[in-house]
C-alpha cells in the first residue's frame, strides 16, 4: 500500500501527482474557466483562494486515504493541465467514484484518456504493493452531465456503461440538470486489458 500523498502515475506525455499550493494559479485557470465548469456539479471559481482551499482540503482527504486528487502534470510544458481524482472511496462495498477535469485548450487530444486508463489500471491492480491493494475495488462510478458528450465518450472508451438517469439533481448557478449514472467493473475491465485472460 503506498500513501495517497506519496503516488506518482506515470503516462507517455504525463505524469500524476498530489496537487501542491504551487499549482493554484494552474488549477484557478482550469476550474475558473466556464467552458470547462460548463457541465461541472459546482460554480465556476472567481477566486485564486478556491484553489487553496482544494489543496488544503486534498491534503487531509490524502493522509486519510479518504480520496485521491492527482493533478496531470504535461511533461513538455511542466504545468497541472487537469485533475484525476477518486473520491467517495467505499471500502466495505469495494467502490470509488471517478472525477476529472482538463484545461479546455488540452481537450481532444486523448490526455485525459491516458490518464484515466493508467488511474484505473491503478485502482483494480490487487496485486501485493499496488497503491490500492488494501481497498480491492470492484466498481467505478462516474456521475456526469448527460449533455457532456465528449465526457460520456471518455467513460465509453474506458469501457463505462451508463446505468441510468437521475432527473433534476443537480442545481449549479440556477439552472438544473440530470445525473448520467456510469460504471465500470473490475472483471470487465480486465476482460477488455486483457481479453485472452
């Protein structure tokens, strides 16, 4: 078991890291921008104090192994372009949620798609040592806006099905929207990474 404080995640162009204050200009970019928070379950940020806080915050959930928010670090440029997280972690039902969000001028070019398939090769790896062989998770869910396509087709590559609808749940800067429901399960997934096993 290797402390959420301490996991680094490794890509061909990223790497995946605990977020630090030092990333709070990058992150107030990311979560201040209304194309990104578009579909988002909170408003959009309207001050650098917000990153801060998601820091500050970040810090206890990791020393608690409460959740996990990895900031995507682009190598050639050296700056936080998105976060990866898994959070509502629920160990006796063997479960996580899966979030994310990325810069909108690095949307479509399959960064996130890197980083989500290392994340959760990650979190259904129960070999000894792996970062989460303690929580053997079975299921990942993602909660999205159904009007997010390009986010319903990064869980669909991943292998995500939707599950169901939930109508009206959310209430974001007065206007409402419904929750698309996605889940993946680990058997699944090691069908699709490995279909000859």
């Amino acid at each position: 078991m290797i402390p959420f404080a301490d996991l680094l995640i490794t890509t061909p162009r990223l790497t995946l890291r605990p977020l630090t204050d030092t990333d709070a200009d990058d992150l107030f970019t990311i979560f201040g921008d209304p194309r990104v928070m578009r579909y988002w379950s909170t408003p959009v940020w309207t001050d650098r104090a917000q990153a801060l806080r998601m820091v500050a915050s970040d810090r206890d959930s990791l020393a608690e192994r409460r959740d996990l928010r990895l900031g995507l670090v682009r190598h050639d440029i050296g700056r936080v372009i998105g976060t990866a997280s898994l959070f509502k972690i629920d160990p006796s039902n063997r479960r996580a949620e899966i979030g994310y969000a990325l810069a909108f001028e690095q949307q479509g070019g399959g960064l996130m798609n890197e980083a989500l398939n290392a994340l959760v090769d990650l979190a259904f790896d129960h070999r000894a040592g792996a970062p989460f062989d303690d929580l053997l998770l079975h299921r990942l869910e993602a909660d999205i806006d159904p009007r997010n396509a390009a986010s319903a087709a990064s869980l669909e590559r991943l292998g995500f099905r939707l599950e169901g609808t939930l109508r009206e749940r959310w209430w974001v800067a007065g206007e409402v929207s419904d929750s698309g429901l996605y889940g993946l399960l680990r058997p699944d997934w090691l069908r699709r990474v490995s279909p000859a096993a």
